[in-house]
C-alpha cells in the first residue's frame, strides 16, 4: 500500500497528537469530496430560472420514462419529487465521499474519527448550501429542505459506514 505523508500535525501545546498519513485510496476520495463541495456550491448559486431549467429537465425527462409504467402519475407532484430527491442526494454522496475518504486516511482507521469528521464537514456544506439560496436571486431556502440536506448527510454516512 502507498502511503503519501502529508506531514501535517495536530498540536496542543507542542505535543505532536496525530500524524495524517494518506493512501492513494484515501487522496482520490478526498479529491471527489471537495469536487462534490464545488458541485453543491455551483447548484446552489445558480439564480431560480437556471435551476428550475435543470430539475424541470431531469424531471420531464424521466416522467416520460416513467409514465409508461406508472400511467397514473402526475407530473407536478413528479417534479417537486425529483427537487427534494436532488437535495437528498446531493448530501448523500457527499456524506458517503467523506466518509470514505477519512476513514482511509488515518493509519489506525478509527471509526469515530471518520465519523465526526464526515458530519462536521457535510452537516456544515448542508446548512452553507441552504444559506447560499437565500441570497441566490429567484431562489429560497426551507426548513423542509434543510431537513432533507442532513438526511441525505446520515444517509449517506451510514451507508457509507457499514461497507467495510
């Protein structure tokens, strides 16, 4: 296994606490973490027409799909459908690259570690996210969609933690 030192060191009051140490694995999950970040970011900048243009394009697109095996389905209740699952989903794999990516990033692998890392990152990616909308132009943040944020975030976490 490739080790890459990062040399980098926690201190408290000079005493050397943990040494990172970061394998190929770990450096590519972290490299998709913070392109994710960058995605979430750019989705959540984007002023109320843009992103209505891109859900009601997914959305439109499956429907089609998928109302040749569920003719009943309607479409408006489809569309906001697919706008909370984009907001699940987004924080899901974020959640899900996290974890990964710490875990595979300390020598010992402590569970606990990964764990508090992943969710202080992607919790605070979930409440900056909804806070970005609210001054994106033509867009709003919810109290419903800030809950669907930090689901996707356990979500994806625990998924995430119980594949070795």
């Amino acid at each position: 296994m490739i080790y890459y030192s990062l040399d980098l060191f926690f201190t408290k009051g000079g005493v050397d606490l943990k040494k990172i140490v970061v394998t190929r694995r770990a450096l590519i999950w972290w490299i998709a973490s913070i392109a994710w970040i960058i995605l979430a970011v750019y989705l959540s900048v984007q002023n109320g027409d843009d992103s209505a243009l891109l859900s009601d394009g997914i959305a439109s697109t499956s429907f089609e799909f998928l109302r040749r095996i569920f003719p009943g389905l309607r479409y408006v209740r489809f569309s906001l459908l697919v706008r909370k699952l984009a907001h699940f989903a987004v924080h899901a794999v974020l959640a899900f690259a996290l974890y990964r990516a710490s875990i595979n990033s300390s020598r010992h692998r402590r569970k606990g570690a990964a764990l508090a890392l992943t969710l202080v990152i992607a919790l605070l990616v979930a409440l900056i996210d909804e806070l970005i909308q609210l001054e994106a132009p033509g867009r709003y943040s919810t109290a419903t969609d800030a809950g669907i944020n930090v689901f996707g975030v356990f979500a994806g976490t625990f998924i995430s933690s119980i594949i070795p």
